[in-house]
C-alpha cells in the first residue's frame, strides 16, 4: 500500500511500488494533467510537483512519493478558480495543441515559488528541459511573466 497526498487530499493505492507515478495518476487516480510524452524523462508533459519540486511522473516510482505531497495541474486550480499560471497560458494564448501546458505550467510553478520575479532569460532556462514542438515559446514565457506579477500583486 502506497500512502501519500495528492491535491490536498490523503490518498491511498495497492500498486506495485515500482509502477511509475505517471501511470498511477492516468490509470488509477483518473488525473489527465500529466501526459505521456517520452517516458524517459525527456519532455516535460509528465511533470508533477512533488514536494514543489517539478519531477518526471513517468520515471518516478510510486514508492518514491511514499508519504509525500504531489500536486498535479488539477490540484493548482480549477475552471472556476484556475491557478494565475493557468489563467496567463489563457489570457497569453500560450498553448496550441496544449500537449506541453502541463509540464510547462508545472515547471513554472516550481519556478516561481523558488523565484517570484524571474527574468525572462530564467523563465527560459527554467523551462528549457520542456519540448514544445508547436513554438508557443514567446506566448509561454510571457504567460510566466505575467503570472509572476500577478502573484506580486501586480497585474497586468
């Protein structure tokens, strides 16, 4: 039995330890945030904040996140209430296909709870291990940047 929090919420799964976190939010949890792009770690769309670090879910084995927290996309906001990344991916138009906005919102959040005004060469950098194939890039880090003022209480 592996125990952990998931979204604010204590969660409880007999699974194999070794099955990666991934397969486990999709398949057991009913979770869509986290995609499977690569499997090796590679691309981004699997990423989940475990402990408010971005982590790979599709390398990650459940028993890893034995007593710890995770958040998915589903847990930092929702269609009433989204997260101010999500809003700004919207408001920015930051996504087209949408298959990289999990791991790229994700990766930005852990961004900005470590770094509330990153610069645009750090959103850059902090990103950098997320593919997105379609060039939403510029839209993206804008997105980031607005999303850091708005949490500074700056909106714009």
């Amino acid at each position: 039995m592996i125990e952990f929090t998931l979204n604010g919420q204590p969660v409880s799964l007999d699974i194999e330890p070794e099955t990666p976190l991934l397969e486990a939010l999709r398949n057991d949890l009913e979770l869509n945030g986290p995609k499977f792009g690569c499997g090796l770690a590679q691309c981004g769309a699997c990423s989940v904040l475990v402990e408010g670090r971005s982590t790979r879910s599709c390398v990650t084995p459940v028993s890893a996140i034995a007593g710890r927290k995770v958040t998915t996309l589903e847990g930092l906001g929702s269609a009433t209430n989204p997260h101010p990344l999500q809003s700004a991916f919207i408001a920015e138009q930051a996504m087209q296909c949408g298959y990289c906005a999990n791991g790229m919102i994700i990766t930005a959040a852990a961004l900005l709870a470590t770094n509330g005004r990153p610069s645009k060469t750090e959103i850059r950098q902090a990103l950098a291990g997320n593919l997105c194939r379609c060039g939403a890039h510029p839209r993206i880090v804008r997105a980031v940047q607005r999303a850091a003022d708005t949490l500074a209480g700056n909106k714009s």
